[in-house]
C-alpha cells in the first residue's frame, strides 16, 4: 500500500507540475495580450540597442555632452517613438525604417519603456 501512495503522490507532483508551467504560459499571453512587453522582446530590444542605437545613445540609453536625448526620459508615447526610429529625427538622427523591421522597432520600444525613468 505504501508503494501504491508514493506512485499516486508522484503522479499528482507531475499533475501540479504540468498545471503550473501551462499556467505561467497562460499569463505571459495574457501579459502580451494587454501590451505589457514580454521579457523575450525586452532582451531583443537590448541587443539590437546594443547593436544599432548604443554607438549615439550611449551603452546606457543616455550619452551625456551630445545632442542625444535621454531615452530613459522618452515620453510613453509609442505611436511618436516608432515614427522617430522609423523617420529620423531634424536630419541629426537617421531614419531607420528601411533597416529595422516592425519587430525591431517594437522590441526596441519594449526595452527603453522597461528602463524609463519615474
């Protein structure tokens, strides 16, 4: 009888094992579903930051003694940070549009709004 509780206890772990990772699947969509950035886009925005935006915004969204904003202060505002990637900015920044994709643009967003200032 002992054996046949222990195999029964396992099966239920397994069960509530199986229940909590479909569960956490279940809020990250729920989290992407209502525009909350997933932390997949947040770590391809870095990269790309890393790769494309870091060499005038700085390692650490600012580049302090240029005329590059502090992207940690950017406004919530993805519509006017998407057409800025997209266009250019006053012929200083360079327009991104014909290099990043939409995906891009939108990972990029994901990570400055995660690093925006209070």
């Amino acid at each position: 009888m002992l054996r046949e509780i222990s195999h029964k206890t396992v099966a239920t772990l397994a069960t509530v094992a199986v229940l909590t990772v479909a569960l956490a699947a279940t809020v990250r969509a729920a989290d992407d579903a209502n525009g909350n950035p997933a932390q997949m886009q947040i770590d391809h925005g870095k990269s790309t930051y890393a790769s494309k935006c870091s060499h005038c915004h700085g390692p650490n969204l600012m580049n302090s003694g240029t005329i590059t904003p502090d992207l940690r202060a950017f406004p919530d505002d993805r519509t006017r940070f998407v057409t800025t990637v997209k266009n250019g900015k006053n012929n200083k920044m360079p327009p991104w549009g014909d290099i990043l994709d939409d995906d891009e643009i939108g990972n990029l967003w994901a990570f400055i709004s995660s690093r925006r200032k209070p």
